[in-house]
C-alpha cells in the first residue's frame, strides 16, 4: 500500500525534562442459503474439534484445486466471498463473535495475515497465545463451517509494525531483506516452514478435513521488485518454488506479482479489480484486497468508502469474471500495544470497514454488502455453468450487460417460462446519469454507477446504488461519569542503564524496538565570548539535524527547547544557552516502524545526518561525533509501574481525591476518551491499549452533505471488556506534553439509533428468492420489506418515528409530508418494539391507502435499548 503522509507540525508546550508524567487514573471502578449443486455441500461441520486439538474433523476432508473459472472446492466451482479479520487485532474473546458476523454478513472465508514479528518476538523463540493464538482462530473459524485463507508472507506490510517483520531479523550480519540474500531466505524458509508444519499437525488444511483453502507466500512483490534488478527476480522465483516445496496440497497466491510462476496463481489489491486477469487462461481471478476503506494517520482525515461504490466495484467484479473476492477489511479492528504501522498511523485500525473497530455493525455498510452477497449467491448456479465468456450486450454508449446462462440466451425476449439457468448482471458505469435500458422484452432503469443483479434473467433482486430499504445506524456513546481519583508520579523519566559513546547512533540499534523512546544527552562548553556574540547581534544558536523521523524533541539544561514532528524531515531549534556547560538532550520518538517499500531494514528511525550547533561566535560545531550518553525508554517502563502488582512500589504521590467508578454494566463496546490529554501511551490493567495522540483532523474529508453514520474518532480509544474488571480498574498514562486528567471518560458504544425509508415500488425481499432443484433461481411475488436491526444484546424499545405516505428528509431527521397514514405508528410499534430486528411489509395492504395514485414510501426512526421493561416480541408484519 502507499506510503502514508505525516500530520502537520506541531508546537508543544515548553516541559521541563525530569517533569514528564505518568498519570495514573484508577476507575473504580435470513436470506436463501448457498448453492452448491447436489455433490458439493462440503461445508456441513461434521464434527468439532475444542481448542486442545481434539476430537473429530471439522468438514469431510476436501481437495481445492483450480481451473481458469473459479477455485474448485471438492471438484466444484465455487463463487466466493471472503472477509479480511486480523486475529491480532481483536482479542481471541472477540472472535467468536466476530466470525459469526462475517458469517451472518455472506462470507464463506476468513482471510487474516499471519505476524512474524507477533510469532517470533526473538530469534527461535515462537509465541502462539492469547491474541496470537492463530490455531485457536482457525478452529474457530472451522466451527462457524467457513473456510480460511491464509497469508503467510511473511511480510506483511498491513500498516503493522516494521510490514510484520522481527527487528532482530535486521541485526542479522550480511542480511538484505525480500531479496536474493542468503541470511534472509534461511530465516524467511524457517518461519513459513515453521506455520506450514504447525497446521499440518493441528490437521487444518482442507485435505485433513480442515478449513485452509488457500495461502499466500510473498506480498505486493510486484510493486518493488524492480528496485532489486535480477536478485529481485531471482528471489521472487525461489519463494515460489519454496512454499510449492512445502507441500500444503492446496494452492498458493501471490498478489500484485504479474510474473508469478504457473504454479502460483496471481492476484489482484486495488479499489477496483473488474478488469484485472491473471497473467495465465489456467488460473482463476481473484482479489486478494478489496479496500473497502483505508488506514489513517495521525492529524489526517478518517477515511471512508460508501457502501454503494463498494457493492458497485464488488458486483463489477463478478459480472466480468471474477470467482474469489475479499474485503479488505471486513473487521480492522485495533492496533493494540505497539504494533501500529509506520510512518504515523494510529491505534485504530477501524479501516471504515463493514464491522467497526468495537465489533458492532456499521450500517448501511455491512447490510447492503450482505443483500449483495445474497444476491450473487443466487447467481452462482450461472456464474460457475459458463466455461468461457458470458454472453455480452452493448445497452449504451456506456451501460452493457454480461448474461450468465446454460445455454444461448436471446435478450431481446422475455425469459418468462425458460427453463435454463441464467443470471444477469446490468451495468451503467456514468457516474452522474440514469440510464433506461431495454433487454429481456423490458425495460430496465439504471442509476448513475451501479449494477442491478438479475438472478433469473428476469427480476431485479439488487441494485448497488439502492440501500434505502436498509437501517441507518447513528452509534451513540453511553457517557460514565469521569469523577477520577488521580495520582501523579513526578520524578526522572530516563529509562535503562546508560551507555556512553561515541557518535549519533541509529535509534532501532540501540532500542531494538523495545520502547519507543531513546534519549541522546551530551555536553557543550559555551563561553562568554559567545554569549557576548549572540547579545550583540540580538540572535540566538540553533541546534540543527539533517534528518528525523517521528517525533525528535530538545531539551537544554532540562527545559524543552522544541519539538518536530514528520518522516525524515530537518529539524532547526533555536536554543537558549548559558556561559559554561550546558546539558543539551535529544528525545527520539517512534510511532510505528515503516511497514511498505523496498530496503526496509536501511530504514531505520532516530536521525540522519549531522547534529550541528550553528551561530557560536568561532563558527559552527559538529555534534555528530561528540561523546553521547545513551538512554532506552522511561523508567516507568522498565519498573513495570502500569502493572497493578508492582503499585505498591510505584510511589504516586497524590493530587486529588474523588470516587471511584465501576466497569459500564452490561457487554457493550468500552473506550477511553482521552482527546484532554496530549500524547503518550496507555495501560488497562496491565495492558498496553496502544498510543494515544489529540491531533485535529482535516474536515476535508466530506462535504457538508455527506453522512457519515457511527463514524470513528481517534480520541477515542478501545478498552476491550477481557481487560476490564467489575471495579478499580487500573489505567496508567506516560503522558509526554500534557493535558487535562480530569476531563478524561470512559464510554460505552452501541447503535442507540436505527432508522430506514423505503418505497412501496422497492424489490422484493431477498428472502423470497430459492433455488429450484435445477439450480435455476425463482423469486415468489412479495412486497418490499423495511428492515430495522438493533446490536446483539439490544432490542428496539421505541418507535420515535413512522409515516407510510410520503415523508421528507432522511435519517435523523424525518418529518411527515401531506400524505401520511394514521395508523403508521402503531402498526410499526406492535411489530418491532421489543425485538432485536424485525421487517415490515411495505404496501397499502398492512397500512391502507392514504392517497390513491401517489407512490408512497415507509420512514422509520427506533430507539435501542438492553432489554428491560420493552414488551414482549410480536410478530413480523
């Protein structure tokens, strides 16, 4: 992925050095199943094997072979769908659930990553518990009966700390990473064999009735392999041959590799894969990343993709010969301690995607893309019958179709009483006209940049631009009460013992990326000839350095000079000396290792260049090669004071008295709002949650008409329940500039509101789709149906609004037009509150005609609740 840019520069406030706190806070505290041809049900779970390995299989054991159409699961073609969920990134308590919502959403496959450096945090040393516990996930994902892609890498890029990679792999004398070099193929070897080796024996590849359909060696090769010349080739051609040695018995992907070897099936990263085909007829396409969002970095906007241009490029993908799609990401999730990518992303790694970062549905998102994936489901029959290219149609000058069928199909007819299986998929790609199309004996309309899904060549089951008959969630936050007990540790912040040496030494040699922070402290003589010289021209020295990355800070006799923050950028600080020596300290500040690029292990952090002190009456002075004392981390850091069992030795020294608070009750989502303090790291009970930074985001990011529905906040930061006690749960802040403790809150998120619109000439319901024993697709003449659906755990307490006529304004903020019926609210009211989701047929039939001859839509507005005094479920309408 492209490289990310740093946030604009900031100034912070003057702090002395030895006055850098740790703050700690104590808060006391149903659509139509699958198609898969009468031979082809692989994925019954047949047996259920608990976390220690025991037991049965999950499925029947199954071959996945390939041909040019689609991957081939137990001999047939399937059409798949995947959803990207990074194990790390949530907790192994959140999977389950996780998983289940990918399921409940239309994936058939769990894609994740695997993390080198999460597995191997020390050469030969592997790590395979809590959130690393990739068996464990796995099996999971094979109890829910999905099937799992595993990409392997081992490079990872992912905006994960150093792409994934160990940072001891780089200390590794004569190595040069992801090329022909002989140290790092024997270490990359080693870790893939070491995963291939592990699934083998917990039996979870296909073959051994495990749910590993696919896997991937490498990652976006492609995109740097020219900075290696003919090593680059050379290597790329060794991992290939390597991981085939492996002998995995399914198939192996490269992504963005167009030279991929025969035996290696090529894919696709992009926004927009319709029009990628791998660089051989024998293999299948397949997108490997479909960026659904993206990242987001520290003071840039948060990002978003709509839900309608992601169902448009996926339903694009498909209708042009697609056969395996996945989300990237379905579930981004967190970047929990210090794993988040380089240069500056930040601890969510929400990615805007179907899930949230708390877990919780992000609609309309996730249920357009589940009717989405319903859809093409009802399609598959068709999609996997055509051997070659489907039948194309030129509609206009810029709307075509693509006809999947058993057999020629001629489009200028209606397909009423054909008995063959067909599917089309319509297209008009302007983005800002209708279009009116004629095939089929009818006519079609088509809004701007969409697909409209034709399971039977005939009716209209989705639109890509069409999700008004879904909920439009608005995520409230459930506000605890911040009265906190804070205590205050003032006192020397250095971190390890010492070390003295000569010269600017590059921040990771000296860390080895076990702290973010690396303090350089040497000495400089001023005399009065210089104070005499900067008095008489009215200036001050500077201190200068060719090149920092992230954070560089000075401090001068232990005040703070200034601050830079940026990717390799210069740094010049005016300082203020006195006649004698002076103590001048240089802080260096990591905030993610980079993760995308060639030559990753020259890159490095600290500073680069010479360190000068310019404007001294004789002229300059090189710093570089000065005798520097070194200092890894804060000394809270390596006296553990963030655990609670070494509390009785951290000496806090109080501040203020106040009551202490309990965990919020029930299941929701928790976050710690800390947009009052500065920046620095934050610890739950031990935990590291991640780094923390209140910087204002660019509002350039939407216009004013442009409706982010649960949209994210980066001062807002998850605290996942594991983590949380009933009461006195302890959370330590190493804050590095300052801010307000008192003003800090604990939260609970879930979907408070949830509202729809709806028109009484919307499509049917996808539940009244089947297929017919022929695998051909029917659909039972229905009335459309508007859909409300609360968060798990939650039912619908209130109706707050409902109009059957023709109301105004969209969610949030409806209001009845001249046409309304009466009965609306009540008849809404008995069918939905006290459910968790309900649907209500949308017709003059349940609510009568309030105005002959005007097409009339249905708008409601809902409140969510835990269960408590709602009354009890009726049924649907």
């Amino acid at each position: 992925m492209a490289a990310s840019r740093g946030p604009p520069l900031l100034g912070f406030r003057a702090l002395a050095l030895a006055l850098l706190l740790a703050i700690l806070l104590l808060l006391g505290c149903s659509a139509p199943a699958a198609y898969a041809g009468a031979e082809g049900v692989l994925r019954q779970v047949v047996g259920r094997r608990g976390d220690d390995g025991g037991g049965g299989n999950f499925f029947e054991p199954f071959n996945v072979t390939y041909d040019h159409r689609a991957v081939l699961i137990g001999g047939k073609r399937r059409m798949l769908v995947s959803a990207g969920l990074h194990y790390p990134r949530a907790t192994s308590e959140m999977w389950p659930s996780l998983i289940a919502k990918c399921k409940e959403g239309g994936a058939d496959v769990i894609e994740t990553y695997v993390f080198w450096n999460g597995h191997e945090p020390a050469k030969g040393q592997y790590y395979f518990e809590e959130r690393f516990d990739l068996v464990k996930f796995a099996k999971l994902v094979a109890a829910e009966g999905l099937f799992l892609f595993l990409r392997i890498g081992p490079y990872a890029c992912a905006e994960w700390n150093f792409g994934g990679f160990p940072v001891w792999l780089r200390d590794i004398p004569g190595i040069e990473f992801r090329t022909d070099n002989e140290p790092f193929k024997a270490e990359m070897q080693t870790f893939v064999t070491k995963i291939v080796t592990l699934m083998k024996e917990e039996k979870l590849y296909s073959w051994q009735g495990g749910p590993i359909i696919l896997q991937q060696i490498e990652n976006e090769y492609g995109n740097i392999q020219g900075n290696y010349g003919q090593a680059g080739k050379r290597y790329m051609q060794w991992a290939a041959q390597m991981a085939i040695a492996l002998d995995t018995g399914i198939p192996w992907v490269m992504c963005r590799q167009t030279d991929a070897p025969e035996e290696i099936i090529d894919t696709c990263n992009a926004f927009y894969c319709d029009g990628f085909k791998p660089n051989s007829y024998n293999k299948p396409t397949i997108w490997t990343e479909d960026w659904d969002g993206w990242y987001a970095d520290w003071g840039g906007a948060l990002p978003h993709r709509s839900a309608e241009d992601s169902a448009f490029a996926v339903a694009r993908f498909y209708q042009r010969g697609g056969s395996l799609q996945n989300y990237y990401m379905y579930f981004g999730g967190t970047n929990f301690a210090r794993t988040a990518g380089g240069p500056l992303q930040i601890t969510s790694y929400d990615y805007d995607a179907p899930i949230d970062e708390y877990g919780i549905l992000r609609q309309p998102k996730w249920g357009h893309l589940k009717d989405l994936h319903t859809a093409i489901k009802l399609c598959e029959p068709a999609l996997i019958a055509v051997d070659g290219s489907p039948q194309y149609i030129k509609l206009g000058s810029m709307q075509e179709a693509h006809v999947y069928s058993t057999g020629e199909v001629h489009t200028n007819g209606s397909m009423a009483g054909n008995a063959q299986i067909c599917s089309a998929f319509l297209a008009n790609i302007d983005e800002h006209k209708y279009a009116s199309v004629w095939i089929f004996g009818k006519s079609y309309s088509l809004p701007p940049w969409s697909v409209s899904i034709l399971p039977d060549c005939e009716n209209v089951a989705f639109n890509t631009a069409r999700n008004l008959g879904l909920p439009v969630v608005q995520v409230d936050i459930s506000l605890v009460s911040s009265h906190l007990h804070l205590e205050v540790r003032i006192s020397q912040v250095l971190g390890g013992l010492p070390k003295r040496l000569l010269g600017i030494l590059e921040h990771l040699n000296v860390t080895k990326d076990i702290s973010d922070y690396l303090w350089y402290t040497t000495r400089v003589n001023i005399s009065d000839a210089d104070i005499a010289f900067w008095s008489s021209k009215g200036v001050l020295p500077s201190l200068t350095i060719d090149k920092i990355r992230d954070v560089a800070r000075v401090f001068v006799n232990g005040k703070l000079a200034g601050s830079q923050v940026g990717h390799w950028v210069s740094l010049k600080q005016p300082i203020q000396l006195v006649e004698g020596l002076n103590e001048l300290t240089l802080l260096s500040e990591i905030v993610g290792l980079q993760n995308y690029g060639a030559f990753l292990e020259k890159d490095g952090a600290g500073f680069r260049g010479q360190v000068t002190l310019t404007g001294l009456s004789d002229g300059d002075v090189d710093l570089t090669n000065s005798l520097w004392t070194y200092q890894v981390g804060l000394k809270g850091e390596f006296s553990m004071i963030y655990a609670p069992e070494k509390q009785g030795c951290a000496g806090w020294s109080r501040m203020q008295d106040s009551t202490m608070f309990s965990t919020p009750k029930g299941t929701d989502p928790v976050a710690i709002d800390l947009g009052s303090m500065g920046k620095g790291q934050a610890w739950v009970n031990g935990h590291l949650i991640g780094r923390y930074w209140s910087l204002v985001a660019p509002e350039s990011g939407c216009s004013s008409s442009c409706y982010y529905p649960g949209a994210y906040n980066e001062r807002k930061y998850h605290i996942p329940r594991e983590w949380l006690k009933e009461s006195d749960n302890l959370l330590v802040l190493f804050e590095e500039t300052g801010g307000d403790p008192s003003l800090i809150s604990l939260e609970a998120h879930y979907a408070k509101t949830v509202c729809s619109r709806i028109s009484e000439n919307y499509y049917p319901p996808l539940s009244a789709w089947s297929h017919l024993s022929s695998g051909r697709a029917s659909v039972n003449a229905a009335t459309p149906e508007l859909r409300l659906q609360c968060d798990d755990g939650h039912v619908i307490s209130e109706i707050t609004f409902a109009s059957y006529g023709t109301p105004s304004g969209g969610c949030l903020n409806f209001s009845k037009g001249n046409c309304h019926a009466l009965s609306t609210l009540d008849l809404v009211t008995e069918a939905c509150v006290g459910n968790t989701k309900c649907a209500i047929s949308v017709s003059n039939d349940v609510f009568g005609d309030p105005c002959r001859g005007v097409l009339k839509d249905l708008a409601v507005e809902a409140k969510c609740s835990p269960p408590s005094t709602t009354k009890e479920p009726r049924g649907e309408m």
